[in-house]
C-alpha cells in the first residue's frame, strides 16, 4: 500500500510537493508536457509504470486539477494539461537541464531501457531533415536478448511509426552499436562522429542519410546542457 499522507505545513512547496512528488507523477507530467496525449503513448514513455498506477495518477492530477480528459467520438480519451498543468513546464524541464548539468554521466547511463530511447528518439527525430519519401532506418543493438535487439523507425509523409518487429520496408539504414552508445548520443553525452570514429557505431546503407544522422536524430532536450562538476 502507498503511503500518501500529507506534509502538514502551510508553505507553498510543501502544498506543491505533495501533488507533485509522488512516484512516476513528475514523469507522467514530462511526458504530457512532450506532447502525449493518449493513455498508451503516455505508458511508453513510462514503460516501467504499471497501468493500474498510470490511472491512478491521471486521476490524482485531474484532481488537482493540471491535467483535464476528455472522451473523443472514437471512445478514446485524451489527457491534456490545463493552464496549470502547462504553467509546470519551466519546472519540470528545470529539473531535467539541472541534472543534466550536474548529475555525473556514469549515473545517467546506469538504467539503460531500449524502449523507452527508441520512444524519445522518435518523438525528437526532425522528419524536415529527412528524405522527402519513406525511409526506413534499423537500430540494431547486439549486445541485448533478442526480442529487444532490432527496432525500426518508419518515416513517410511526416509521420514516425516505431516498430520493434519488422515493417516489411527495404532498409534504407541500418544503425548498429550499443544500447549505452546510442543512449550517450541521444543524451548529448557523446557523438555519432565520435562513436563511429571509435568503432563503438557501424552504419550501412544511404550515405546522405548516414552523414546527416547527428542533425535528423532529434537529440534529448538536455543534451546542450554545458556539464558541470558538482
């Protein structure tokens, strides 16, 4: 049972602290602030998050009124912020750059989940530095069991779809290196130039595409955080 008592002080952080500080909450509010809006795109985002806890914590937020649902013709929900929810955004992007800047690399890249960098790469991936037709790119990651080795990313017509099951297209890249590399790069901890130059990254297939895969990957937001040694 999760223990949820309150604070018991007047003080407007603490008021804030209780809404805000429960588990997965500010991850939760992370993802709504990156732009999902469904209840299975937020479940990737936090795919260690049980979904019985996923609703649990919507509802809390609706609650307190930052995140507002509304039932579309479809019967899907969509969960957006409210003008509170929104007015979290310096905060919640604060706390990213924060430790970004001071958090030491090795702690960042200790809890390695493919899903969910594949999931970010995706959201961030520039599709108007891309190929004006579907291209079809394969992150191979050979060190990991092997339903979790290979995923594809299916660019056409501005549209990204994630597969981690082959989509049956010709590839048009194909990115192998590991999980902590690709992770590195995305964080803005290293780059693809770097990594390929070590041998640590093996990229096959268009050369255009292979050249340009720093400026079209979509780094994370953070990863232009100057680092800084606490």
């Amino acid at each position: 049972m999760e223990e949820r008592g309150g604070y018991g002080q007047f003080c407007p952080v603490s008021m804030a602290s209780e809404i805000l500080c429960s588990r997965w909450t500010p991850l939760v509010v992370r993802e709504l602030l990156c732009g999902s809006t469904r209840f299975n795109d937020l479940r990737r985002g936090v795919p260690k998050m049980s979904p019985t806890l996923l609703s649990k914590r919507l509802k809390e937020l609706q609650q307190a009124g930052i995140v507002t649902a509304s039932r579309k013709p479809n019967g899907l929900v969509d969960y957006r912020l409210s003008e509170a929810g929104e007015e979290l955004r310096p905060l919640i992007m604060g706390l990213g750059a924060w430790a970004q800047r001071w958090m030491e690399s090795r702690l960042s890249l200790k809890n390695l989940d493919p899903s969910l960098l594949m999931w970010d790469m995706r959201r961030g991936l520039d599709v108007k530095l891309m190929p004006n037709r579907r291209c079809t790119i394969q992150f191979l990651y050979p060190e990991l069991p092997p339903s979790r080795q290979r995923w594809w990313l299916v660019v056409d017509g501005g549209a990204i779809d994630l597969c981690n099951f082959d989509p049956g297209h010709e590839l048009d890249l194909l990115v192998r290196c590991s999980l902590r590399a690709m992770t590195a790069i995305w964080m803005g901890l290293t780059t693809v130039k770097r990594e390929s130059e070590s041998g640590d990254l093996e990229i096959e297939g268009d050369r255009s595409l292979a050249r340009s895969m720093q400026q079209w990957l979509g780094l994370s937001p953070f990863a232009h955080q100057a680092r800084r040694t606490p």
